[in-house]
C-alpha cells in the first residue's frame, strides 16, 4: 500500500489529524487544504500581510513531517502573549516570509516541505485570495469562515467570493489520477465544502476513478452542524457538488465519555448520530479518549486502509 495514491481534502485540525495516521500507510499523499481561514494568527497575516491564511497548510506539513523532529517542533512553536507577535506561530511566519522569498505561495509550501521533509505533498486548494459566506435558513447573509462557524441560524448555502477561483496548479491532476480521495474529518462547511467551491474541483473528485470516502465527525458543531445527523452531512456535500459524489461514509459509533458529552452539551454540541443514508456507511469506534471528542490519528487510519482495501478490491 506504500505506493497508494491518496488525496486528503479538507483542513482545519481534522485534516492534520488524517495525515498523521495516513502517512504510516503509505507515502504517496497529497493534502489538498481550504485557504478561507480568517481567524487567528492566519487572518491577522492575511489582513496585515496580504499572503493567503498559512495556518491549516502548517498544521499538515508538520503532520507529514518526522513528528519528534526539531524542525516541526519549531513550526509549531506560538509565541508568548504578549507583544507584537502574540498569537503567531513560528510556522506561520515562516511560511510568509518564504512566501515572499520564494516568489508565490505555492513555492513556499513545497520549500517548507523539503524543511521538514514531510512524506508526501501538501497544496492549497487555490491561490485566490477568497472569502466564505454563507446563507441562511432566515435569509440572513453572514461573510467569513470565522463567522459562519457562530451562527445560531441553520445554514441553507455557503459559496466563496469571487465565486469558482481557479485551482492552484497539480490539485485537478492529483484528483484525476488518485487511487483514493478522503473528504474530512473537519467542520463541514468551512473545512470540506469549501473546497469544492473551487472552479474544477468538485467535477474532479465526481469523475475521478479514484474511490471516495467521507469521514464524519465525531460531534455536531454549534452554528454550522447543530443537530446535523449522518445523512444531513451526506446531503450537505452533494448539494455543493454531485448526487453520489461520495462511495463510502465512515462514521464513529464509540461513545463519547459522559464527563465529556456534558461538557459539549454545554456548547450546544452532541454525538452526531448515524441514521440511515443513501451510500455505504462504515462504522468504527474512532474516539481519541483525549480531553476532545476527537478522531484517533492511529484508529482512523488503519480502518481506512481496511475500507480502501475493501473499495479498490470491490
């Protein structure tokens, strides 16, 4: 499996967490990452800077990267709080000034990962600067990933501006020749469908050869996915894509620690649950047991490898 083609699409923590599990399988991944990041130390170099938010791209060179390395530790490095570079990591300020050294943005991700030596690719979806809004049920508009992931109202779209940005060079070709594409795990709308806003990408993924499977998240999300069930993720990518866009949909059926449950419950978020949809649905017990409600790096990539075995085979 060494030599399988996989292209991770998403961002956020969730994609970081994919990688890292990933990358003992095989050495052929791409991460095809969201650059709609307003928030953070990534909005403030995008407002201040004018470079594309650096913090999701981070995040998964260090998770291809030898984790104990010093390198990676050093890119992961954020400065005290206080001062002019507080909230900034090391990593995103390298990643800009390499921007800015190395002629574009894209040159300066692949720099960085020859830095880090990471064990495959990582690209941004596009190099367009964009910025998320969604729509929703009420009518109401609300603009900025930061933003659309508050909102007390239930999403009915999201879409980017300028709508459909060019891909960056290699993402459509990677997506085309894959042997394997993974959506998530990551915050539905601002992580996943984002992505294939992109001119190109969604057509990509639907006519690739390649076996698509959609990780879930663990719990909903309050303001983007309250009360989302399995199924309303299902419809949620197909209605930013294609009907059937996905072959399979792993989902986690481990429950969540009742120390842990009430402490989301007190966020407005809970378990998703898994009902019945129209694609293969997988389930595992994915559950981290960290402090977080969150997918296990080692769990999640060996129940992958067991599911991509079964779809390739099938």
């Amino acid at each position: 499996m060494d030599n399988l083609k996989i292209a991770a699409i998403g961002g956020g923590s969730g994609l970081s967490t994919l990688l890292r599990g990933l990358k003992k399988y095989s050495g052929n991944i791409t991460a095809i990452v969201n650059v709609a990041d307003d928030g953070g130390s990534s909005g403030k170099l995008r407002d201040e800077l004018g470079v594309l938010p650096p913090g999701d791209i981070r995040n998964c060179l260090v998770a291809l990267s030898e984790e104990e390395s010093l390198m990676s530790r050093l890119f992961q490095y954020r400065f005290p709080s206080k001062g002019s570079l507080s909230g900034h990591s090391f990593g995103n300020l390298f990643l800009t000034a390499m921007s800015a050294i190395s002629g574009s943005f894209d040159n300066a991700i692949a720099n960085s990962g020859e830095v880090l030596a990471i064990r495959g690719k990582v690209l941004p979806v596009t190099l367009s600067s964009v910025v998320m809004e969604a729509l929703l049920v009420s009518g109401k508009k609300v603009f900025g990933e930061s933003n659309i992931g508050k909102v007390k109202d239930k999403i009915k779209k999201v879409a980017v501006n300028p709508a459909l940005p060019p891909a960056a060079p290699q993402v459509l070709e990677t997506l085309k020749n894959s042997d394997v594409i993974i959506l998530g795990p990551g915050s539905l709308y601002t992580s996943i469908v984002v992505n294939l806003l992109v001119d190109g990408v969604a057509d990509a993924v639907k006519s690739s050869k390649a076996y698509k499977i959609y990780v879930c998240n663990i719990m909903t999300q309050p303001g983007e996915t309250k009360d989302y069930k399995l199924s309303d993720h299902v419809r949620a990518i197909e209605e930013h894509s294609y009907q059937g866009i996905i072959d399979c949909v792993l989902a986690n059926n481990g429950g969540v620690p009742d120390k842990l449950a009430k402490r989301y419950r007190k966020y407005g978020a809970k378990q998703v649950e898994i009902d019945k949809t129209d694609v293969k649905t997988v389930k595992s017990k994915l559950f981290s047991n960290a402090l977080y409600a969150r997918h296990d790096s080692d769990k999640l990539a060996e129940i992958l490898i067991n599911i991509i075995k079964d779809g390739i085979n099938d």
